[in-house]
C-alpha cells in the first residue's frame, strides 16, 4: 500500500501528502495571450495543481505586467491550486533571472494571495529562502524547497542529503530531481525517497527521475512516498513527462486495484533525526 505522509497539507481541498497522490501541470507559455489560453486548456482536463513557470514569459522583467498576468489567472481559476516556479537556469530554467526581479514577483504574489505554494531552489541560499519563508507564513503560502541536477544522476546518499537540507531549512514540501543515467540511478531515487519518507513522516514529498528512464517514477513514485507528480498538456517543462491524459487513466487503474482511496495506506512511522 501507499506510503502515506502523515500530516498531509489540504491546499483548496486538495490533500498533499493524503491516500491519493496529485497531478500538476505546469503552464510552459511565453506571451500572454498564449498564457491565458493555455491555461484555460489545463484547467479543462481538470489537473488538481497548475505550476506557473514564469522562467518562460517573456515579459517577467516587467514585474508589474507578470502580477497583472498572475492576478488574471487567478481570477479566471479561482479554485484551482497555484505553484509560482521562477526556475533558475541553472536547474532547468529557460532563462537567467535577476535575483532581485525573482524576489519581489514572489513578495508580490504572496501578499496579494494569487498562488498557495511557492517553489524555491535550495541553491538560493538561506537569506533568500528564510524572506520569502517570512512573508509565506504571514499570508498562508506554502513553501516549496527543491533541487534539481540535469547534468548527472545523484546517488541515493546525495538525494536524501538533499531532501535533509530542504526540511531543515523549513520546507513545507521537499522536492529533488535527478537525471538517471542507468536503472540503477532511478532505484537510488525511489530507495531516497523511502528513506526520506520514514525519516520525515509529516513532509508531503516530491521526487522524480527525470528523462526516458525516469517515467517510471512519475508512474509509481507513490508507491515510495512521492507525493506529486507531473503530467503535461501541451510542453513539457522537463524531460520525460507524461501527456496528462495518459497518466489519469493509468492512475484509474491504479485506483481501481485499490492502491490507494480506500485500499488502506501505510503511515509512515515517527523516526528521529537520529534513528
């Protein structure tokens, strides 16, 4: 059965870290006019999260036009839970970001309540993550910390470590990705996700190999304690997702074997850092 976060986190009623895992899909536009459109695509298929990668618009140097964008979506998709991802490019991101730009467009979106996660690169350092942090928990946002190497696998060791780091740091919600070069390198990815999963009961958890060999994790990562995964509709913001109706109907079967809703879960025991 599932590895079940305990303490799951309820986001617009969608439970991160519950019985179910969840689908995001992120919105890979770049003016705004294809931004709205496709964003009103997404919503159609009825994803439980949209990832706002706003790395790809082309006008987020103008950070009052990238708020008014946010403010519109929002407006139009009221109920549909919001990742704000300013990616840095040396993580995936399509472009370089003044640091400055990326923090104030956070700052702003979080005061104004237009997203409910924010995702942050541990590489940002503590000074950056410890002022957005501040202003996520003044306003009800919920902190994404995460890691990504696209240039070589991570060992089991290093992606626990990662995961280590990112709840130390005050993660709501620990995320790494890891570009596998061999079967080997996604079993160290489900093996740290496990670990991680006993190791920190109450942390909803994202992981996912990515590239062709790591699809089978956006499969069946759950089953180890991811607790999200990615899906696309149009392009894809990583390599190696899968199309959003295919991973629905998989996760129906999924659901109708019982794996999860009803099948029972298992709950990730309490363990001390020092266990």
């Amino acid at each position: 059965m599932r590895l079940a976060c305990r303490t799951p986190l309820n986001i617009k009623g969608k439970m991160l870290g519950g019985d179910k895992p969840l689908i995001c899909v992120p919105l890979v536009a770049k003016d705004k006019e294809e931004i709205l459109r496709l964003a009103r695509d997404i919503s159609a298929h009825s994803p439980d999260l949209i990832e706002l990668r706003i790395d790809y618009w082309d006008f987020l140097e103008d950070v009052s036009e990238t708020i008014e964008v946010i403010s519109i979506l929002r407006r139009e998709l009221p109920s549909l839970p919001f990742i704000l991802t300013c990616r840095d490019h040396k993580e995936g991101g399509v472009k370089e970001v003044d640091l400055r730009v990326k923090e104030e467009i956070y700052i702003k979106a979080i005061e104004n309540r237009l997203v409910d996660l924010v995702d942050i690169e541990l590489s940002m350092g503590v000074h950056f993550i410890e002022r957005i942090k501040r202003k996520a928990r003044e306003n009800g946002v919920f902190i994404i910390l995460s890691y990504h190497d696209f240039n070589r696998p991570l060992s089991e060791d290093e992606i626990f470590a990662k995961i280590f780091q990112e709840v130390y740091h005050g993660a709501d919600i620990a995320k790494v990705g890891s570009m596998p070069q061999t079967y080997d390198d996604v079993l160290a990815l489900l093996n740290a996700t496990l670990r991680a999963r006993k190791m920190f009961p109450d942390i909803p958890l994202i992981t996912v190999a990515m590239g062709e060999l790591g699809v089978f994790t956006r499969l069946v990562g759950f089953a180890w304690g991811s607790d999200l995964t990615f899906a696309m509709v149009s392009e894809a913001s990583a390599p190696g997702q899968v199309s959003l109706p295919v991973l629905s109907e998989v996760f129906k079967v999924f659901n109708s074997l019982a794996l999860w809703k009803g099948g029972g879960r298992e709950v990730a025991p309490s363990q001390s850092i020092a266990a």
